[in-house]
C-alpha cells in the first residue's frame, strides 16, 4: 500500500456496480475511506461490509444522482462531515438506440444521470475543494466523449459533454490547487449494457462490444487508472486518460 490516498475521504458516485465497486475496492486497499453513493443499496451494503471487515471506513449514501434536491442535502452533509478530498463522479446509464426510434425518455434520463448528476455531484463538493485549496475531482467520459457511432448519438452527447465540462473545470480550477481528470474507458465488461432496452441494439452490443470469448476490459483496469491519476505528485494533473481494449477499433 502506498500512502498517498492514507486518510483520504474519496467519495465514489455509481459504486454498486462495475467500474465504481471495483474502484472503491482498489483505494480501500490503498487507505482510503470512501463514501459510497448509487440506488441499489443492498448492494451497497454487501460491498460495505466486504470493505469494513478489511479495515477501511466506508459510509453508505444511497442516492439518485439525477435527484437535483437529493444531491443538495448530500452536499450539505458531507460538508458537515468535514467534507471530501477527492470525488469519483462515475454513475452513468447507456440505454442505446437510435435517434428515429424518439425514445425520448432514455435521452432525458441518460441527459439527468450523466450530465446532470455529474454536475450535481460536482457542485456538491466542488465549492469546500476551492475553499480548503485542495481537491481532485475526476469525472467518467467514455471513449464516446471523442468518437460517434450509430445509436449512441445522445448517449455520446452526453459524454462529449462531460469532457467539455472537465476540461473547463480543470482550466478553472487550477487557481483553487484542485485537479481534475476525465477518464475515457473503452468497451469495460460491465451491467452497462442492461439499460439498454432496444432489444435488437442490446443483442448487437452484448455480441459485437462486449461479447464472450472478447478480451474486452474488466472494471479492475480502469480502477488502476484512477488510481494512477490520483497518485501522481500533487503537481502532476493527468487532464485525460483514454484506456482502449488492445482490440478496440
Ligand atoms: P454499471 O452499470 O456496472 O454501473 C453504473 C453505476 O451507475 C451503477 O453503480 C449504478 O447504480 C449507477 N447509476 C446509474 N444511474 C444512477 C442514478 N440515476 N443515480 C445513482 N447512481 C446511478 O456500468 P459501468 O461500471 O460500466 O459504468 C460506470 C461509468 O463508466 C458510467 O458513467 C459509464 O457511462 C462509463 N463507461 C462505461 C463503459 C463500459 O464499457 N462499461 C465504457 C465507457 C464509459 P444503481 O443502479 O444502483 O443506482
């Protein structure tokens, strides 16, 4: 174990599953203590207890990031907790399909979870991190933040959108001491792929994206680039990190 995240407060948006669960098990083992947040609790109480008898603080915040009035009292009280050094913005929904089929519920709910509740989540720690002059923020894109493809037109648009609004964050608050790190995966063998409701779409994906014999990505790779980001010297800012499967396109 280094000592860099000892004693740190890192708070993972999305930890129920993939990508967050097995970051929040990766900087357990490397001394944090981690507020976890995301919908399904009882999964968030399994993995707590897993993480607990190993020794690391972990509290429990079960929330929807898309609830604008819920994301505020959060703030607030882990503000009253003395606040968070470093936020993990990772919860995000991809219920693919394409444009014609006007699904516009799965563009507004993909609009609220993956720019909204990013946004949210920022704002709720952002302000102490500028105040204490110190912080590092790093939010979850994708490689669709840099490139289309068909069905993924609002679910790229969101992710364009997150890494427009990280660049912007860094830029803005470098005069806080904050970092700030958008994290692009490529195809990561997750529960992603179960929001998408267009049936013929999630054949595709499961098939041709994540299918079984492909040497796709597992969460654990992309936990070890957060926690390469966050283990850079304290004037070291990995603005961006894009993590391809080796037979990605
Ligand atoms: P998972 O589906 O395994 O994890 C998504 C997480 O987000 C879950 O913990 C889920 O928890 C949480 N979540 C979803 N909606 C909400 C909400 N409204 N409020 C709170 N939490 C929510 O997928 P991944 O681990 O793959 O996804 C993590 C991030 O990585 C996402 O932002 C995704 O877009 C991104 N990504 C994933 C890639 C992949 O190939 N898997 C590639 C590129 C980027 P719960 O349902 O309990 O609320």
């Amino acid at each position: 174990m280094s000592t860099t995240l000892k004693g740190k407060r890192i708070w993972i948006t999305g930890a129920s599953s993939g990508i967050g669960e097995a970051t929040a098990r990766k900087l357990a083992s490397e001394g944090a203590s981690l507020v976890l947040s995301a919908r399904r609790k009882d999964r968030l109480e399994s993995l707590a207890q897993e993480l607990q008898k190993q020794g690391t603080q972990v509290s429990l915040e079960p929330v929807d990031v898309s609830k604008r009035q819920d994301m505020e009292a959060l703030g607030e009280r882990l503000k009253q907790q003395g606040g968070i050094d470093i936020l993990i913005n990772n919860a995000g929904t991809m219920p693919l399909s394409p444009i014609v089929n006007g699904r516009v519920d799965e563009w507004e709910k993909m609009i609220d979870t993956n720019i909204k509740g990013v946004l949210y989540a920022i704002n709720a720690v952002y302000p102490g991190m500028a105040e204490r002059k110190r912080g590092h923020i790093i939010n979850i894109s994708s490689v669709a933040a840099r490139v289309t493809f068909p069905s993924a037109g609002v679910y790229s648009g969101t992710k364009f959108a997150v890494r427009a609004i990280s660049d912007t964050l860094r830029k803005e608050a470098i005069r806080f001491n904050v970092r700030v790190t958008d994290i692009q995966p490529g195809s990561v063998d997750t529960e992603l792929p179960d929001s998408i409701q267009h049936e013929k779409i999630h054949q595709a994906v499961k098939t041709n994206m994540y299918g079984e014999d492909m040497a796709i990505l597992k969460s654990e790779d992309i936990a070890n680039a957060i926690y390469y980001a966050l283990s850079q010297p304290e004037h070291v800012d990995i603005s961006e990190l894009l993590i391809r499967p080796t037979i990605q396109e």
